[in-house]
C-alpha cells in the first residue's frame, strides 16, 4: 500500500508540474482540428489529478493492518500501476518540453508547432492519458463492486491520526546486544569452549530458531576472544551458498593486504583454494566462525582445509537446523533456548516502557502485556520488536487490547508463517508509511549485505522516499529515517563511528525474507536469484539481480523499470547492461558497482529520469558526452573507476550532490602521492547544490573557482602546490557547511600555509602537507576547537611538539600523526583528550620517549604504533590507560620484549 500512494504522490507532483508548464495552456490556443487530442489536454490532466488526489485522501485514511484483505491488496497493486504509466507520460512530457534544450520558451513553442514529430509525441501523450483516464474511472468502479472496506480499515477517527503522530515522534533505543538479558551465562560457556585445554581442533556449535540471538551471542565473544588467535575469521554461510565463495571468503579474510596481491584467488577453481587455504591455515591457532549454516554439507564439504595443528584452534558453527549442530560433540554444543518468562518480561518491559521510571508497567495494562509477551514465545527479536512497537503507543488498556488482538489475528490467520515472522509482520504494518519503503528496499541487497550509511541514503533519495522537511537537506531527514528504522529493530547496528554514528547496518535474515515476501506480494521489487520465475505480465519496477544464473532478461518487461542494481559479476557481457539500459527511459537508479565493464552505451543521455548512476569500482575509462542530458542526476559515483577526465557537459548536470571519483595509483599506499582525482572541466563551480565532491585535482584556477560551491558538506583536493595555499583557504573558508576535508600537497615536502583557513562546521580533517609552525595555533584550531572529532596529520614536519596547541580539542575521538613531529619526546598531560578513542603514531624517526600522565586519555580504547625505529623503551604510564583494549605495534620493537607484532593483553598483564 505504501507503494501505491508513493507511486500516486510522484504522479501528483509530475501533473503539476505538468499543468505549470506553458505549453499546456499553449497547446489549447493552438488546437486545429485535426489536433483536437491535445487541445484537451489541460483538462485532461486536471481530471486524472483530481481522481488521484480522492484516491490518494482514501489511502491515507486507510488503518495499517490490511494485509489480509485480498482484494484490497490486488486493488492496490492495480492502482500502483496506473500510478507509475501516469507518471511515466508525465516525465516523458516534462521531457518533451523541456524548454532549456531549447534555448527559451517562445522559441521552443513556435518550433514545437511547426515541427511534426514533436507534435506528433504530443499527440501521442495525450491518447495515452486518455487511455490511463479510462482505467482510473475503471479502478473506481471495480473497488465499488469488489473490495470490501472493512470499519477498522478506514481509521475511524482523527485520534487515530493523533495516535500515529505520536508514535512516529518518540521511538526507543539502540537494540545493542546489551539488550538481552540472560545473555551472560551463555557469554560464558561459549568463552570456556573458546578457552578449553583441549589442544585438538574442535567444533563447537550453536544452535536455536531465527531471532534468538545467536550472532549475537557469538558476535560479542568472538571480538572479544579473537586476539588469542593469531589468525581469526567470520563468514556468513547464506542458504545459497557454493563452496566455492565461501573458501575465497575465509581467504580474504585471513590474508593481509599483502598476501591478497600475491595470491590470485578469482580464477582458482575448488581444488586450488582449498589447497591456499590448508596452507594459510596450517601451524596456526586459529578461530573461524561459520555464521547460520543451513546443512550439513556446508562444513562437511570443506572441512578438509582445517588443519589441525594441536594448538587449539576452534571453528565455531552457528545455525537454526539440529542436524548441523549435532556435527559438534556433545559437550561442543550450545542450544539456546526461548527466554524463560521473567526474563522475557524484562526485555520486554526495558523496551515498552523506556519512557517509565525504572521501566515499570502501569498496573492497568499488565494483563495485556502479559498476554503480549507470552505470545512472542521468549524470543528476543519478537520482544524487542513488539515493545519497540508499545512504547509508543498510547498507555490506555483499550488501545494494548487492539495491538494484542492485532497480533492474535496475524498468528491465527498466518499459520504458514512461524510466530516471529507474524510478529515481525505486525512490527512493519507499524511503521509508517515514509519508512516502509525505505525498509522494502533494504532487500534488494544480497543477504547479510553490510550497508554504508550514507549511501544507503543518497539511494532513498534518488528513489524520492525521503520528503523535504522544514530547513533540513533531504539527507539530514534520511538520516532521521534511518535511526528510526534502527530504533525500531528493523536494522542492525554493525559498525559505529568513533563518536557513534552508525556508518554500517545489516538487515536480519528473517526481517529480509519477510521483506522480500512483501515486496514480490506489493511488486515493488524484482529480486532475482537464479531461481525465480518471471512472466510477461509481471510489472517490474525495480529489478536487483543477485545471481543470474547466466540468464538473459529478455523475456521481462522492463518497459517501466525505474530501478537497476546488479550484484552478479558475471553480468559484464549481458546484453542488458551492454546495450539495453537506454530504452529503460524511466530509469531512476542504476548501479553496476563492482562490474568489470568497460563501456557505458552511448545512449545513457536518454535515460533523463536518472538521479542516481554507480559505476563504484568498475572499468570504465570515459563517459559518454550523452551524459550532459542526464537532468536529474543528483549522485555520481565514479570511485575507483578509470574515468580521470570529465566530460565537459558534466557542468549542465545542475542537480548534481554528489560526485565521487578518485582512484587508487599505489595499492600499497607507500607512496606519498597514491590517488588521483579527476580533471574537472571549468565551469563545474556552477554546479551549486553540490555536497560532496571527492577529490579533485589542484591549479590556480580550480582554488580559486572552488569558492562558489559553498553548500559542500564533504571534500578532498589532491595535489596542491604552496602558491595555491593562501587563494585555497580564501576559497575553503566560504563553504560554511564544510565538515569533511581532505588537503594532499603536491609533494611531501610541499609547505601549504594554510593558517587562514576557518571552517565553523569541521568535524574530520586530514592534512598531509608540510605545515607552518604556527598552524596548530591558527584560527581553525580556535574557532572547530569543540567540532573536530578526527584529525589526520601527516609530513607536516613540525620541530615543536604538537601536543599542548592539540590537547584544546576536547572532543577528539580519533587522532593520527605521522611524520607529523621531528622531535624526541611526546608527553601525553593529564586532562587531556578525554574523548579519544584511537591514537596512531606513525613513522616519526626521532622519537625516542612517550609518556602517558595519569588521567590523560580516560577513554582511549587503541593505540596504534607503527616504524618509530628509535622508540626501544616502553612508553611509561601505559599503566594508566584504564580503557586500552589493544595496543598494536608494527615494526616497533622495545627492548625487553620479543620481536614481533605485540598485543596490548599480554603488556598490561606485564606491566601492571
Ligand atoms: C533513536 O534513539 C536514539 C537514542 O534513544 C535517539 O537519540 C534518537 O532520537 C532516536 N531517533 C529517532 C529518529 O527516533
Ligand atoms: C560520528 O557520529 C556523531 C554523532 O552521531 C556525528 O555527530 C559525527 O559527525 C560523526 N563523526 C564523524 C567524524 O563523522
Ligand atoms: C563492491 O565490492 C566491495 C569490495 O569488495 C564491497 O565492499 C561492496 O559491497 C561491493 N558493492 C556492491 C554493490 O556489491
Ligand atoms: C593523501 O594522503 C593520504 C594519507 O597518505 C592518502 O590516504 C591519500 O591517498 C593521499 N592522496 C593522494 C592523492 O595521494
Ligand atoms: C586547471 O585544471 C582544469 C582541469 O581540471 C583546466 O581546465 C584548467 O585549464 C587548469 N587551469 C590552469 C591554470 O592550469
Ligand atoms: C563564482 O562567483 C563569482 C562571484 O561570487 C562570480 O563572479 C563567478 O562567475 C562565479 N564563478 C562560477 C564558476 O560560478
Ligand atoms: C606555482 O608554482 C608552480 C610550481 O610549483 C608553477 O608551475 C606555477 O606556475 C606557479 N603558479 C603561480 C600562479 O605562480
Ligand atoms: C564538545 O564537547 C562539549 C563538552 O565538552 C559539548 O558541549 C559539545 O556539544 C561538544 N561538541 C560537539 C560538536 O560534539
């Protein structure tokens, strides 16, 4: 249903648009008889407009739980459809009268009027609405005879509303697994298993249904067990899984940098990466986690590559299926079972009554609740979803006993559904609606896929989930969507940010199937596994292939695709990508990141609806010049493609945000000098709405250009000589947003006086030039002194020890210096940095002492110290860091300890 008012919504705003334009009201002066078609055209579309707008106030009012309704939902799905054909002619006439292409509108309207082929489109545009008039009445006549409309569907009141707006506003916490009780023992035992004496390879398994918490448990003790091992891994087995794939995992897994570029492990077949794999393995103490394995097969079919080398290794099966578990011996096998009551209560009640002192449940509502929880069988996922979803709800016991009957009737009526899923069901009946596409789109990606934030983003945006709010920027409001989603257990934090900010999610298997069950039942999405079955008649707006299996989509009707993403490599020599893409003219996502391509069609300018365009890591070396037509481009993403030179129409792209392209020259990143930006053509500092521009190369005339961008959130500038320095700080300092900033000199010894630079909004900023003395006591230092969070310098070849001018930024989570001090000594004082979380120190020839005070650095977690070859005692006060979880040492060698890479563990056990 969402889709279907998203789809009327997008619609809507093309009729207006369409209406607003003069060829419309032009059209009508013009009419000849034989042209009577168009001249109805204004008319024509205010009809369609109003009859979607009435259906679009009838969706709105409709309640959330209609997935049963039957001919409710196939309604909907018809309804969608005419949504999108109505669209489709809208853009293709906001295409066709495109006044700029033009140069003016009068001049277009006359040559419109005496050229017959553009008539003629018009003409055929306004049969076409025609017809889509006609179906519009029809779908109101059948919903009349056919769908029944049930009291509780039509919201009965504004309270309702009022209800929703409620929910919507206060939403509840972060899912950590913090949030399972009865976690510990379990913690526990798993960690003994890890630990035991047992010198052999051994097999533990754990075991029990989706939801329960499984990865989980074993996420948590293998961070925290994996440094005993010196060779440590985890691998997702999906239900799909090939050997294959999943040894060239653990391969990549286990190798360092190095060791991936000599070994080639794309092309090997079975055999060879089974043979690498017994030697990376071998003499080793390893730990390997097998997460969610469906069969036995999965490890029987490669467990001749774990060899066993009598010094504990320990390969860890997590799964849903008895049979997998019953492969690890008796004592090796760790069920977990459904949440005991009490406990259930508690995860529960910490979820549904964040908001209460000391979580307590009002005593009026205990007995629904009670009844709620019982439902969800002790499942942790359910509980935590089911009280993500009370917490918002009102407190009274009228609106408790609608959710419980709610989630009675799904458990009743889905009996082919297991309990979590029917309580997952109701979890995104719940959300509301600007949220459940964004959710439904989290299932195009490939299982256990890892999403980057701010792409995952940039991707609602380009598919207009995201609505204009207020002052904030559409990816302020997608941000918003995202904590919500997270907020409500419908995506799991994988990854933060050193203050916090989730940087990557994941979506649980069970949500995803759910998801993908949904989105077939909605036709929001095609997603395509080898298997699935497609048809003529299916209407296909979002296509995402996974796997192919060599097929070729000739048969699919992708007249009306608005979406393409293919995650199969070996779609490289498929015709659709090769040569098919432009006839999709609805096309307004198009990502083939990671495909080894080489050429993009030509044609590409016809897909005029396009706002978003991947070619992330693909092979491609130039871009068509039909690219300038490309209107509506809002993200660019050329990143680690061979594209060095932009065409020059790229300037006419007037919609662009992001623009990505940069590419990596020295895989070893030895080298000063390792990437290469782009070569923009002049005039791309016209292009104002740009928010992210990553990297451009440095002249006298790009700094001094680049003062015009001044909506730039995120910026990297390679290769900047020390004449350009003063002009790129005057250009710098007027972007008033700026929060990102990456300044490379042109030469490791290239001084850059940068102490003018000021940027209010600065958050990360990595510099790698030689720097003045008295830069660290420059105004930027002054004025983001509370803003900078992380802070890369690097050569800045400084004689004064840059400590005392740092310590003033007191919100410093992250901090790398390399080659940054000439100096001997570093004393770390106390007070200082109390929100640092990481400190490398790297490649500083001269020093020969640390010293850390008590109290300085109280939260910091990891210390990284890499080539401080004069560095051989041991830095005093370590003792102090009571957080340090690791400290890492490469080619560091102190006196009295073994040679080596040192972990932390064993020092503080030494020291201390
Ligand atoms: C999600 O929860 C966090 C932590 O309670 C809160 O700060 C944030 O505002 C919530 N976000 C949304 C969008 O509800
Ligand atoms: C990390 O997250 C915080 C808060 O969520 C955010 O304000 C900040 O910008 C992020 N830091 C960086 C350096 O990206
Ligand atoms: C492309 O490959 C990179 C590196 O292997 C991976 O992290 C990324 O998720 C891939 N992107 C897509 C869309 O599959
Ligand atoms: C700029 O320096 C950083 C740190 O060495 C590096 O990661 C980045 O690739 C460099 N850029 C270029 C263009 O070499
Ligand atoms: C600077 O580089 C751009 C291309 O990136 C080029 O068009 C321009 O002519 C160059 N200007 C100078 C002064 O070299
Ligand atoms: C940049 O702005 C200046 C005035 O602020 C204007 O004269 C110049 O034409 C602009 N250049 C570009 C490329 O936008
Ligand atoms: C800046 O210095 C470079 C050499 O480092 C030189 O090629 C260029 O002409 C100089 N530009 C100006 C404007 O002086
Ligand atoms: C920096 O820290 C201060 C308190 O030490 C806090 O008030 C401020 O909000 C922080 N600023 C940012 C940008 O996180």
């Amino acid at each position: 249903m969402a889709e279907a008012a998203a789809a009327i919504v997008t619609a809507l705003q093309l009729l207006g648009q369409a209406l607003a334009t003069e060829i419309v009201k032009e059209a009508h002066s013009h009419a000849s008889e034989s042209f009577s078609t168009i001249s109805n055209l204004e008319v024509r579309i205010k009809k369609i407009r109003s009859e979607l707008r009435v259906m679009q106030s009838f969706l709105d009012q409709m309640e959330i739980h209609d997935q049963s309704n039957m001919p409710m939902m196939t309604w909907l799905v018809e309804v969608q459809e005419v949504a999108d054909r109505i669209k489709g002619i809208g853009d293709e006439f906001i295409h066709l009268v495109d006044t700029k292409k033009f140069g003016g509108k009068r001049f277009f309207l006359k040559s419109l009027f005496k050229e017959p082929r553009s008539l003629l489109a018009l003409k055929e545009i306004s049969i076409r609405l025609e017809c889509e008039e006609e179906g519009l009445k029809h779908l109101g006549k059948i919903k009349e005879r056919w769908v029944p409309v049930t009291r509780a569907e039509l919201g009965s009141s504004t309270n309702d509303v009022n209800q929703r707006l409620v929910r919507d506003a206060v939403f509840s916490y972060f899912t950590d697994e913090l949030d399972l009780v009865g976690i510990d023992e379990n913690k526990e035992k798993l960690t003994n298993l890890i630990n035991s004496k047992e010198p052999h390879l051994s097999l533990i398994s754990v075991w029990g249904m989706g939801g329960i918490g499984k990865t989980t448990l074993v996420t948590s003790v293998f961070n925290r067990e994996r440094e005993h091992f010196s060779c440590n891994a985890w691998i997702c087995i999906s239900q799909k899984y090939k050997a294959e794939q999943v040894l060239r995992n653990l391969i990549n897994e286990i190798c360092n940098s190095e060791q991936k570029n000599q070994i080639k492990i794309d092309h090997m077949d079975l055999r060879g990466l089974k043979e690498t794999l017994r030697g990376l393995l071998q003499q080793k103490k390893y730990l390997i986690v097998l997460d969610d394995a469906w069969d036995q097969n999965s490890y029987q079919g490669i467990r001749d590559v774990f060899a066993d080398s009598n010094q504990g290794s320990r390969i860890i099966i997590t799964t849903r299926n008895a049979d997998v578990a019953s492969l690890a011996k008796e004592g090796n096998r760790l069920e977990l079972k459904p949440l005991p009551v009490d406990e259930s209560w508690k995860i529960f009640s910490r979820k549904a009554f964040q908001f209460e002192r000391n979580h307590v449940c009002p005593p009026t509502l205990v007995k629904w609740a009670k009844h709620i929880v019982s439902k969800c069988n002790g499942l942790p996922l359910a509980l935590v979803s089911l009280g993500s979803i009370l917490s918002s709800c009102a407190k009274t016991e009228s609106e408790w006993k609608r959710v419980h009957d709610e989630l009675s009737w799904e458990l009743q009526n889905n009996q082919n559904l297991d309990q979590l899923r029917s309580v997952l069901i109701l979890s995104f009946n719940y959300l509301p609606k600007h949220l459940k596409n964004c959710f439904l789109y989290c299932c195009m990606f490939p299982e256990d896929y890892l999403f980057a934030r701010k792409k995952l983003i940039r991707l609602w945006i380009a598919e207009e989930f995201v609505e204009q709010r207020g002052g904030s920027t559409l990816e302020e409001t997608a941000h918003g969507y995202l904590s919500e989603l997270i907020n409500r257990s419908m995506l799991q934090v994988v990854k933060k940010n050193f203050s916090g900010r989730v940087k990557r999610c994941r979506m649980h298997d069970t949500l995803r199937e759910l998801a993908t069950s949904l989105c077939m039942k909605d036709n929001f999405c095609l997603l395509y596994e080898e298997t699935e079955s497609i048809n003529r008649d299916m209407h296909v707006r979002r296509l995402s292939i996974i796997k192919s299996g060599n097929k070729i989509f000739y048969q699919v009707p992708l007249r009306q695709l608005r979406t393409l993403m293919s995650f199969d490599l070996s779609m490289v020599q498929s015709p659709l990508v090769a040569t098919e893409i432009p006839k999709f003219t609805c096309l307004t996502v198009l990502s083939l990141e990671n495909l080894s391509i080489e050429h993009v069609p030509d044609k590409i300018g016809n897909l005029f609806n396009l706002h978003y365009l991947g070619l992330r890591n693909t092979r491609v070396k130039l871009l068509p010049n039909s690219i300038e037509e490309l209107h509506n481009l809002q993200t660019l993403d050329l990143m680690g493609s061979e594209i060095r030179k932009l065409p020059d129409g790229i300037v006419k792209l007037k919609k662009l945000r992001h623009l990505f392209a940069e590419a990596l020259i020295d895989n070893k990143c030895k080298l000063f000098r390792n990437r290469c930006g782009i070569y923009i053509p002049n005039g791309i500092f016209y292009l104002k709405d740009l928010q992210t521009l990553k990297a451009v190369e440095s002249n006298s005339t790009v700094v001094k250009e680049l003062g015009n961008l001044t909506q730039l959130r995120s910026f990297r500038i390679w290769n900047v000589k020390e004449n350009e320095s003063t002009e790129l700080c005057r250009s710098l300092s007027k972007m008033s947003s700026l929060s990102y900033l990456a300044i490379n000199a042109s030469h490791h010894n290239e001084l850059l006086q940068l102490e003018d630079l000021k940027l209010p909004q600065i958050q990360k900023l990595v510099l790698y030039a030689r720097l003045n003395e008295n830069m660290l006591k420059s105004p930027l230092f002054q004025i983001s002194r509370e803003g900078i969070q992380e802070l890369w310098l690097g050569w800045s070849q400084l004689q004064n020890d840059p400590l005392p001018a740092l310590s003033y930024l007191k919100n410093l989570t992250f901090l790398a210096l390399r080659k940054a001090y000439e100096g001997q000594k570093l004393v770390f004082k106390a007070g200082w940095f109390p929100k640092l979380k990481i400190l490398v120190l790297s490649q500083m020839p001269d020093l020969i002492q640390v010293k850390m005070e008590q109290g300085t650095m109280v939260s910091l977690e990891q210390i990284l110290f890499r080539e401080l070859n004069q560095l051989v005692k041991f830095p005093k006060g370590i003792e102090h860091l009571m957080n340090l979880k690791w400290m890492i040492c490469r080619n560091v060698y102190f006196e009295g300890f073994a040679k080596g890479t040192h972990k932390v563990y064993h020092f503080i056990c030494q020291v201390v």
